[in-house]
C-alpha cells in the first residue's frame, strides 16, 4: 500500500508547490509524472508482485484523500494557468502540462476506482471529479455500456484492430455519450432508477466547474480549465483505446459475445506507473471483478495480454498509428487467434 501512498501524493505535493511557488516546482511536477515515472517503471526491483496476498482497506482513505485534492488542485490550477498569481509564461505552461498529466492519470483513475464503490457517496465523489472535467457522462457510459459491452461492436471505447486513435477518439467521445443516456433512460422507464436523470446531474456539476473557474479567473480561468479538461479526456481515451485495442469476444452459437475473460483487455503490470494509476494497467482483473478494491488486482501473464511498454509510454505511441500498428497489430491478432 506504501508505494501507492508514496506515488500518488509525490505527485500532488509536487503540484501544490507549483500553484503557491512555481518556478522549479512546475518542472520537477512534469519531470516526476514523465521522465521520473518512465526510468523508475525500467527499475525491475519495484515491481508490484503478480499476485498480491491481500487487500488493503487504506486503499479507500487513499482515494478519498485524492479525490478531494482533486478539486483545489484543478480550479486553483487553472487560475494560475489563466494568470492569477505571479508566475511567469514558462512557468504556467509548464503548470499546465504537469496538471493535465495528473488528471488524466491520477484523477481519473482515482474517480474510476470511485464509481464502482459500492458506497453511494465515494459514487458521488468520483462523479463529481468527472463532471469537474467536463466529462461527466463517462460515469454511466463506463458502468452502463463498457462493463457490459466491453471488447465488442456495441462499445463505442473498444477500438477494433485496424482503427487508429484519431478515428477512434471523436466515436467514442460522441458514441459513449449516446450509449449512457439511452442506457440511462431505458433504466428510467423500466422504473428500475429514482431521482433526477444523471445527465442532468453532469450537466450541473460541469456548469459548476467552469463557473468556478470563471470567478477565480475571467474568462481565461475558463478557457483554461476547458484546455485541461480536454487534455484529461484525450487521456482517458487513450487509456480505453490501448487497454482494449483490437481485442473481441467471440460469437456463441446463440449470437451473444461470449463472457468477458482476462484475453480481452491489455495490460501493464510496470511497478510505479501502475501506482501512480492505483493499478488502472492491471484491466483484466478489473474487468472480471469491477468490485476489487485497485490494491488487490491480479496479474496472470500467461492468460492476460501484457503490453510491451507501460501504459503512459503505449498512450505516447497511439499518438503516431504508423508506430502504434506495427508494434500492435500482429500481437493483437495473435491473441484473437488463441
């Protein structure tokens, strides 16, 4: 449980010294979440074991300590990157960066962790750190539709072999949006859900978020927290593209896709990375007990898909298709065949 303590908090100590001094500690933020992150993943002896004996019931005070630093973390930020405060231009570009690499990493599979908590108000929270980045309806899509539907046609954020990142973010983007509220809204008038349709809740919670934003700032303030809102989207996209990338369920005899095994989503079981995410890489397991808490996900390296870098680094090469299918296409299709 340490090494997720020790990651997780580095990064957002790293980055409320930035918000107060800037200069230096805006560097060392981006450097810690990049470079930092990149040599310590390469360092075999701090590797999280495969398979671990327990869980840690710290790993919930861990994310609900995360998820509150979320919210300072991104408004104060974005106030900064507008101009409050008096950094300088390299100093609030840099701040930038390093704050959209910690939301698109850290907080977004922080809130992931959340919203499959059984408690409704981690639910909320992790709701709520969504919707603070404008995204906000991935919540029913990811619960809804991908837990559902994950590795075939019917998911809009599984990316079929061939099909390169920049095809798949806007269908997945536009499609996820769609697949949530019909999913939401059948569920409405099945009467199997009360209260007030979660799309609402998303849209307010946003409008929440820029307006906040708007007071610390102007309309910068808003103009920035939407640049990082958009860069912790294109990250939780490219999660989704690379974690199922080219992986299907087969057809049964009856036309339904057989069950979701540990053969339909990729991982990355590199030691810091994965805790700096709270174990996101570990995605088989996930898939097959959404419920686990992140510190007891398993690894099995015979049965899963392990990808051959870690996640951040296979994220950096979905950005060039040319790279990103040579190195993945034939893997790929060597596992569909199995």
């Amino acid at each position: 449980m340490a090494r997720f303590v020790i990651a997780t908090s580095g990064m957002v100590a790293l980055l409320a010294l930035a918000l107060v001094a800037g200069g230096v500690f805006a560097w060392l933020a981006l450097l810690y979440i990049t470079v930092v992150t990149y040599v310590l993943d390469r360092i075999a002896a701090l590797a999280a074991p495969d398979h671990p004996e327990r869980e840690f019931p710290a790993g919930e005070r861990l994310s609900v300590a995360l998820g509150l630093a979320h919210f300072p973390l991104l408004h104060a930020g974005a106030a900064v990157v507008a101009g409050a405060g008096d950094h300088g231009a390299a100093t609030r570009g840099v701040l930038f960066f390093a704050l959209a690499l910690f939301l698109g990493q850290v907080s977004n599979s922080n809130a992931h962790e959340l919203i499959h908590r059984s408690d409704r108000w981690l639910r909320r929270l992790g709701m709520a750190v969504y919707a603070s980045m404008l995204f906000g309806h991935h919540v029913s899509a990811h619960l809804r539709v991908h837990h559902v539907h994950a590795a075939t046609a019917r998911d809009p954020n599984s990316a079929p072999l061939g099909r390169s990142f920049w095809a798949f973010a806007p269908r997945a983007w536009i499609g996820s949006f769609r697949a949530g509220l019909r999913a939401e809204t059948a569920l409405r008038r099945r009467g199997r859900a009360r209260g007030m349709h979660p799309y609402l809740v998303y849209a307010l919670g946003s409008a929440a978020s820029l307006a906040l934003a708007g007071a610390l700032a102007g309309w910068a303030g808003l103009a920035a927290l939407l640049g990082l809102a958009l860069y912790a989207q294109a990250q939780l996209l490219l999660s989704d593209y690379v974690q199922h990338y080219g992986l299907r369920r087969r057809l049964r005899a009856d036309g339904r896709p057989e069950p979701v095994g540990p053969q339909h989503s990729w991982n990355a079981p590199r030691g810091f990375s994965s805790a700096l995410m709270l174990n996101a890489p570990r995605h088989s397991d996930h898939h097959a007990h959404p419920g686990r808490p992140y510190p007891g996900l398993d690894i099995d390296r015979a049965a899963m898909p392990i990808l051959p870098q870690s996640l951040p680094v296979m994220a950096v090469l979905a950005l060039v298709p040319p790279a990103w299918h040579r190195l993945m296409d034939r893997r790929a299709a060597r596992w569909q065949a199995r």
